[in-house]
C-alpha cells in the first residue's frame, strides 16, 4: 500500500489520484506520523459499500435466527405475496 503524507496530497493530489487510478491501489494519507484516511479508487470503494450492505443482511439473518424470529416457507410466502403478483 503507498503512504503518503498530507502535504505530499496537498500539493501533489492530482498525481496522487493519477497513480490511484492506474494502479487501483489505496493511498494512506499521514499526519504528524500518524495514519489519517485512505484514498480508494470510486469504483473499489462501491464494491466495498455493497459488499459490506451484503455481510449486514446477514447479520442481520444470523441475528434473527438466533433470537427465533423467523417465518416459515409458507409464511413468507403469505407476506411476499402482496410484491409478487
């Protein structure tokens, strides 16, 4: 992964985002020594929200199953029907 610092970003950011684009390759931004964000490419960072939203939903799942709130085949079909016709 390429570090960069904040200065660097400041006065170099549309080289910085030149080589995120070609190598897809996340930046980290420093300050003071310390890390203090990532640049992503827009497109890699989008798979990354969908692909989070995906792990919730089954969480989600996981966590309902666990607590016994889940629906049988049939009655889930009662409650889709409404969507599905």
């Amino acid at each position: 992964m390429k570090v960069e610092l904040v200065t660097s970003l400041k006065r170099q950011a549309t080289k910085i985002l030149a080589d995120l684009h070609e190598s897809k390759e996340p930046v980290l931004i420093t300050e003071h020594g310390k890390p203090s964000a990532y640049l992503v490419d827009v497109e890699d960072y989008e798979f990354m929200q969908n692909r989070l939203a995906i792990l919730e939903g089954i969480a989600r799942g996981e966590r309902a199953f666990a607590e016994g709130k889940t629906s049988t085949h049939e009655e889930a079909k009662e409650k889709m029907a409404k969507w599905l016709k």
